[in-house]
C-alpha cells in the first residue's frame, strides 16, 4: 500500500523559513518523481515543484529561488526547503507520487 506521509508545517512569520517532510512507503521510491503541490484557502491545487528520480528538479515561477525539493533515497523521504516565506505561501502542502497524495501539512505564513 502506498503511504505518503507530510510533516513539519506550523506557522512562521514573513521572510521565515520551514523544512517539510514526506515519507514515503509501499511503492519504489528510488526510481519515482515526486512532487509537491499546494492548496491556498478558498483556492485549488497548486504545483509547486518536482524532482525527478535522478534529482533533477523544476519549480513554479512564484516559488523558484526560494523553494529547494530533495530527496534522501536511502530514507525514503522527500523534502521541501522554504525560504524566504510570503503569506501568500499560506497553505497545506501535499507531496505526491505514483498518481498518489499524502494527507498534507499546514504552513500558515502570517505575522
């Protein structure tokens, strides 16, 4: 079974930073793409950004330059680095992989 699990939200003020998480599990994750996609209140789905399973990575224009994905494929874990944090970053983050979404995890961008 295929598990996505997000972690590491929380609320930081304007110009702060976070580190998510995601740990993933059931299916082979060395060789996958993984992305993070976001929803903003009141808003879709929004792309955010992908690595692909030779770490090579394509980011939204809203986030490039201040959002860095890696991956530890040892641990079978993704990362969202995030800097530089707007209000407008106000939302739940979900990483996705295999056509799957985990359960997200809040980041509240607020002072």
């Amino acid at each position: 079974e295929v598990q996505l699990v997000e972690s590491g939200g929380g609320l930081v003020q304007p110009g702060g930073s976070l580190r998510l998480s995601c740990a993933a599990s059931g299916f082979t994750f060395g060789t996958s793409a993984m992305s993070w996609v976001r929803q903003a209140p009141g808003k879709g789905l929004d792309w955010v950004g992908t690595i692909d399973s030779l770490g090579v990575t394509r980011y939204a224009n809203s986030v490039k330059g201040r959002f860095t994905i890696s991956r530890d494929n040892a641990k079978n874990t993704l990362y969202l680095q995030l800097n530089s944090l707007k209000t407008e970053d106000t939302a739940i983050y979900y990483c996705e992989a295999v056509s799957r979404r985990g359960q997200g995890t809040q980041v509240t961008v607020s002072s």
